[in-house]
C-alpha cells in the first residue's frame, strides 16, 4: 500500500482500487484507522486524540489532493505525495 504522506510520525497510505467510499489509511504508534476523504471522520478503527484531530484537519485541507490519489488509484495509476501537515502553513 502506497505512503502518500507522512507527519508528526502519522503515516498516511491508500490501497490502489479499494472500496468505497473513497478514504485512506492513517497510523500512528500502533493505532491505526479507515479516514473518509469528504470530512475527514474516521471510518474504522482509532487513533489517539490529537493525531486524530491533525489527520481530520490534514485531510480537509488536502481533500482535492486525497481525492485526486483516490482516483489514480482507481485507474491503478501511480499515486503522488502530499505534503504533510508538518509543512502546511
């Protein structure tokens, strides 16, 4: 499975052609989680409090991005990097 982003020791990764609906995959310290892309909630799973608030703002911020991934994937295209929210300003 892909890393397309990492910060803050949160790794985020997506699955060519997955499921809907469209989301990736954050992990941090052992926890890991299913995040819809539309709103940044969590699917499955969990994450600790505050990584959980940073991935939810990181994909709001990066939604056009996350779903641009969403659709390489799709195509099985490969899928490109996204800045972390470590360098976002």
């Amino acid at each position: 499975m892909p890393i397309i982003s990492i910060f803050f020791g949160i790794v985020i990764r997506m699955y060519h052609d997955d499921h809907p609906p469209p989301h990736f995959h954050a992990s941090y310290q052992g926890f890991e989680a299913f995040v819809r892309i539309d709103s940044g909630e969590i699917l499955e799973g969990s994450l600790p409090k505050k990584a959980a608030k940073l991935v939810r703002q990181w994909a709001l911020d990066h939604q056009a991005d996350l779903l641009a991934n969403w659709q390489r994937g799709e195509d099985l295209l490969p899928m490109e990097m996204i800045p972390g929210a470590d360098l976002d300003d």
